[in-house]
C-alpha cells in the first residue's frame, strides 16, 4: 500500500509542471488570441511564440500602420474551430498563427519559412495558399505559381481564396514579364532627414501645391501627452515639408495640436475651399491602438496656418464598428473619396465616393457610393488618387494582378458613360514584391510620390517616402485627309494648328500632307489643339485634339475628309420673306447665322448670294425683287460681319431654274443621263395641281455658290 501511494505521489509530482506548463500555454494562446483578433499582430506574434516555447523574456514592441488586413475569429481552447466543419490540434493551431502572424506583420522572409511547414498540414490547407503568397512577397514567383496551382487543383479550396489564386498567378507572370519593368522610369527614396525618419513615413499628398508636401510619419518629437506611457516613434502624426527655388525641401514641420493627438493621424488630404479664401481644411485618418478595428476619417478647419478642433465625419462615412481611411478630396472639391471596409463593398477594403457641400462638410443626406467594378475585388483596395487632367483614378490593391502585396493601379475615367476602365498595373520599379501604395502625381505626370515597405528595415516592414521621376511620354497626332466624296488620298493639304490653351501659336503652326495624304506631328501633355485642313478648291474641315487624359507614351489618329468645292449652287433651305417682299423673316435669320459660320471658317472663299423666283409674274419684276431678296441677305452677312468684298448678291428671277433632285439632293436624270430642269412648260405637263405647286416652290430659292477662293483681308 505505501509503495502505491509513493508512485501516485511521485506521478503527481511529476504531472505538476506538465500541468502548469499546459495552463501557461493555455494563457499565452489567449492572450495571443485576443491581441489577434484586435490585429495588433506584433504582441499576437509574441504571446503565440510564448505559448510555442513558454518563455516569457521576449519584449513586446508595438509599430504603427494603418492595418487593412481582416481577422480571424478563433477562440476554442484545446481545439481550434477553423470553420463549421473541421477541428485542429492546438500546436498546429499555434504554429498556423506565428506563421499567420509573419504574414500579417509583413516579415515574409519568416512567413515563407513557417507556412512551408504549416502548408503541409491537412488542418490548414489554405496555407499552401499563404505560402505562395509570401513567396511572391520575397520575389520568388515561379515557386509562387507552382503553389498557386497545386491549391487551385486541391479539394480543399475556399471560392474567395481560389478567386485570389487565380488572380495572384496572372501577377506572378506580369511580375516575370520583363516587358513590365519601366527602365526610362526612375525611382528613389527620399532623403532620412526630411522624410523618412523614425519608424515610418507614408501617405505622402499635395499640401495646396506641387511644391508642398504633407505626409504621415513616426518619429521622435511628436504629439504626446503622457510620456511616462507613450513614445511619439510609435505613434504617427502629420507633418508638412515645402520646396524652395532650388528644389531643396525644408524641415518637415510637425502641424501640431490640436490636429496632431496622442492617437494616430495619418493618411490625409487638403481641400483649399476656394469658395472660402479665408478657409481650408484637411482630411485625414484616426485611429487609437486599443481599438486598431475601427479607424475614422476626420477634418480639421485651418485659418492661416491655425487649426481649430477636428471633427469626426458623420455615419454616411464613418461606419461604427468598421473602418475608413484614406481621404482624398478632388480638383473641385465635390467629392470625397477614401477606403472602408464597411458593409456593402465586395470584400475586404473597397473604394468609395460621397458628395461635399459648399462648407467642405459631407453634403447633407449625401450617401456613400462604393466605386464597384472593375476598380474593387474581392480584396483591399485602399489610398485612391484622382488625377484631374488626366481623368484617371490611381490606387492601391492587392485583389488585382498584383506582383506581390499591395499594388498600385490606374484606371480611366470615362466621362461619357460615367464609367472606369480595366485598371492597369504600373509595372515595375513603381511596384515591387512588397506593398507599395499611397501614389501622387504633379499634373504633367513628371513627378510623382509614393510609399513603399521594399527597403529593409530594423521592425521588419517599415514605410518609407519615394520620388518618382516618369519616363518621358512622347504623344503623336497622325492621319491622312481624304476627299470626302471619293475617298481619294489629298496630298498637299494644309493643316492649321492652333493650341486652344495658349496665345502661342502651336510649334508645327502650319505642315503640308505628303504624298500619300498622310501627316504626323508630336504633341505635349495636357495639351488641346485645334486643326483646320484647307486645300484648294475645297471646303475647310476641322477637329479638336486633346491629350489630357493621357498618362502613358500613345499615337493618336485623326483623319480628315474634305468636300469638293463644285460649280453647282448651294441652297439654303429656310429661307422665307414676307409675300411680295425682301424683308427677312426670324427663321431666313437663323440659316444665315449658318451660313454666316461657314464664311467664317472658310475665310478665304468669295461666294455669291443668288434668289430665284418662279416664272409667274413678268421676268423684270420678278429679277427685280429676286435683286432685293438676295441683297437683303448680303446685308444681313455684313452687318454680322463678313467683309463685304466677300459677298456678291445676284438676282435671276425665273431665268435659272432649279433641277429635279432625289432625297440625297443628287440630280435625278433623264434617259439621256441630262439634268431635268424646272422649267415652265415641265412643270405645266405635271398630273396634279400638288406636284405643280411644289415645283414651283422648288423654283423659289435663295442659294450660294463659291465664286473665288483665295481672299486675303490683309491685302485690302
């Protein structure tokens, strides 16, 4: 009996450590659990470590970003509830989460070494997936691709992962295509001293012109209000930074309280008000670590360089429980976008647009518009820029063809149809394996900024500003000029440039089409021409050009037909006098003005004003009053302002009467292929008094012809 009971001692004894060694474990895994699902991964990191080796001397460190990534509730305690259906062990539970962790805390390099052993867990088959994820993140996208496949063809696939799957291997071939690297586009970071300094720098945007900056970073010297308990390195505020005539940037500037806090302010963006000279305002993203899930988008008004109190914008953004982030307002200050997670989106982080006011405030009743397709995925789109003289949206996602993490895109907008295109990866070196985000551009597409976590740094995923110097865009115009009735090439035909924008006259002012009726000139960006072809014995022809909304190197096409000038009368339909009078009636006004348009844009022709009659009545009153109708019509042109000298009114009566036209105004022929003319006796042999009538009408015209060309107002 007393050996019994010493062996039951001596295993109880022995039990005692395994026992506390489990309860320990327990408490780290639900610390760990907790900080988890709050997404501060770095303590979540820690405790899970702890749990793994017991040990309790690692220090917790907390970096601040602005976390768009979604969590995972798991909170069973021996056994980890993955979904409905299936149960894990605890160590693979805590070995998914320290790899789940890298992952999250960007330090794929650890990432890639704890999925490649979780991956091979039938507990966790979605780690294959997270494991060619953080393969592409350390540039390895072949060995991506192959693990993209295997999961794809899996049995154990979730519809929304195989969806990224999918997506990513596109990206992992974009990233493998050298084509997609910009060799003429120059990337740098910026200088430590001014930009990126202490633990990140990030969200750089236009502080009111191209020459300042503000930006979002974390350093020593910021707003705290407890230093016993806070660290200004790990909490992020708003600085701003201006360039001076030598291209040199100040010292960033700090803008102080009361829009700096002891919480995080980053991301931002300036409205000037210019319905408010005295005002202006600024956007921009807050957030505290103790509640990390739920991050708002706030506004502080600024007198001067004096701020008063921000204020938190209403639900229509701010959604309790989610969160927005992001703010940018646009060129005219109507639209507010920004990044939300909220309900509604299509998964993950999606862009979204709302109406401002007059005040700069959320338009009253205004409600929050997601930008949809093509623009949103499945995943996190964030940080959106809209580019105004370019009409293009750029932003940040992952949920695109990506090259690994975030990405930064553009798309066109399409004002006709309110649309946006296909977003289109930037290519590499403006993204990378890592996550890039944040981009602006000056409005010419030469400068730009962005931010990246590609450098490495001491906390393992650290934001830092770059300059983006964009390759050089070359722009042509090309075409050929066509006679309209024919098709027949035009060689020799003048074209006219003239920029719309500029009281310069256009470089290439004036150039000949060759030989094969072809021209082909270089235009700038942001630039809208006016293009006039003229060739002899021709009428003129014009188009407008614009090259605003282009961001990229492109040939544009533009063709010209021009129509022959022929010996035929032009008739001008709806031309009406009072009975047995040459006053002008309000409606022979109106197709004056037209014709008077036309005169205008063909400035070199000299033409003839002509009035008919019909042949009742004796042929000298009726050339008399046709004399009278057409000078009151030549009148009419002067006052308006065509130069007399380019205007002859002629008056024939009945003594040119009008041909048989079809519906296209074409002559209708007779057998011989001769013109049927109008005259007394044809009309007379008509079946009905109608067709008589109507003929007659026919006969009763005011035309124009061209009688000259080659008018020069400087040689009068």
């Amino acid at each position: 009996m007393k050996d019994t009971m010493k062996k039951l001692l001596f295993i109880i004894i022995l039990a005692l450590p395994m026992i506390s060694f489990g309860q320990s474990r327990q408490v780290w895994v639900h610390h760990a659990d907790e900080y988890f699902e709050a997404e501060d991964f770095y303590s979540a990191l820690l405790n899970y470590e702890k749990a793994w080796s017991d040990s309790i001397g690692l220090q917790e460190v907390t970096i601040p970003y602005e976390v768009i990534t979604s969590k995972q509730k798991l909170r069973d305690k021996q056994q980890r509830k993955i979904d409905t259906s299936r149960q894990v062990p605890i160590k693979h539970y805590i070995q998914h989460q320290i790899a789940a962790c890298h992952l999250r805390t960007f330090d794929y390099d650890e990432a890639v070494v704890h999925f490649e052993h979780t991956s091979s867990f039938k507990s966790y088959p979605e780690d294959v997936y997270n494991y060619a994820v953080s393969q592409m993140n350390v540039k390895n996208h072949k060995e991506a691709v192959l693990l993209f496949e295997q999961y794809i063809k899996s049995d154990n696939y979730s519809d929304s992962l195989l969806r990224s799957a999918q997506l990513l291997i596109k990206g992992c071939f974009y990233a493998m295509d050298e084509n997609n690297f910009k060799k003429k586009i120059e990337v740098k970071m910026l200088d430590t001293t001014i930009f990126n300094r202490g633990t990140t720098s990030f969200a750089p945007a236009f502080f009111g012109s191209e020459n300042k900056l503000m930006f979002t970073s974390a350093r020593n010297g910021g707003v705290i209000f407890d230093p016993e308990i806070q660290e200004s390195a790990f909490l992020c505020d708003l600085y701003w930074t201006e360039k001076d005539l030598s291209g040199n940037w100040s010292r960033a500037i700090n803008y102080g309280r009361p829009l700096n806090s002891a919480q995080h302010e980053a991301s931002s963006s300036y409205n000037k008000l210019k319905r408010n000279e005295e005002q202006s305002l600024i956007f921009y993203t807050k957030w505290n670590d103790e509640n990390r899930l739920e991050q708002s988008i706030y506004f502080g008004r600024m007198v001067g360089m004096k701020f008063y109190e921000s204020f938190k914008l209403p639900v229509s953004v701010n959604v309790p429980g989610f969160k927005s982030i992001n703010p940018f307002v646009s060129l005219d200050e109507t639209t507010l976008f920004f990044s939300s997670n909220r309900p509604g989106g299509l998964g993950g982080m999606d862009l979204w647009k709302i109406q401002l006011d007059e005040t700069g405030n959320v338009a009253q009743g205004a409600e929050a518009i997601n930008l949809g397709r093509p623009i949103n995925s499945e995943l996190d789109e964030v940080s959106p820029f809209y580019h105004e003289p370019s009409s293009t949206l750029f932003f940040s996602s992952n949920g695109h063809n990506s090259i690994g993490g975030l990405d930064i895109f553009k798309s066109s907008y399409y004002s006709d149809n309110k649309a946006y295109g296909t977003p289109v990866n930037m290519g590499m070196p403006i993204n990378s394996s890592m996550d890039d985000s944040y981009i602006i551009w000056d409005a010419l597409m030469e400068k730009g900024y962005f931010a990246s976590d590609r450098a490495p740094c001491e906390n393992g995923h650290c934001y830092d500003i770059y300059e983006i110097t964009n390759e050089p865009i070359v722009i042509t115009l090309e075409g050929f000029v066509f006679d309209i009735e024919t098709d027949e090439i035009l060689p020799n035909t003048n074209l006219n440039f003239k920029d719309i924008n500029s009281t310069i006259p256009f470089e290439n002012r004036v150039i000949l089409t060759d030989e094969n009726g072809f021209y082909k000139i270089t235009m700038d960006k942001a630039q809208q021409i006016y293009i006039m072809a003229t060739r002899k014995s021709y009428f003129a022809a014009a188009e407008s050009v614009t090259t605003m909304p282009i961001t990229k190197s492109t040939a544009l096409m533009q063709d010209f037909y021009l129509g022959p000038i022929g010996e035929d009368e032009i008739e001008l339909d709806g031309i009406e006098y009072g009975f047995d009078s040459s006053a002008l009636r309000l409606r022979s006004k109106e197709v004056l003005d037209e014709l008077y348009a036309f005169l205008m844009f063909n400035g070199n022709l000299v033409v003839e004003i002509n009035s008919h009659t019909d042949s009742r009545g004796s042929s000298d009153y009726n050339r008399g009053l046709a004399e009278r109708r057409a000078k009151s019509c030549v009148d009419y042109l002067i006052s308006k302002g065509i130069p007399k000298e380019r205007l002859i009114a002629k008056g024939y009566g009945e003594d040119l009467p009008n041909f048989l036209k079809n519906s296209k105004k074409k002559p209708v022929l007779d057998d011989e292929g001769k013109r049927i003319y109008l005259k007394e006796n044809y009309i007379k042999a008509q079946p009905t008094e109608e067709v008589r009538e109507e003929y007659h009408q026919r006969n009763r015209r005011t035309a124009f012809k061209v009688v000259g060309e080659g008018f020069n107002m400087e040689s009068l």
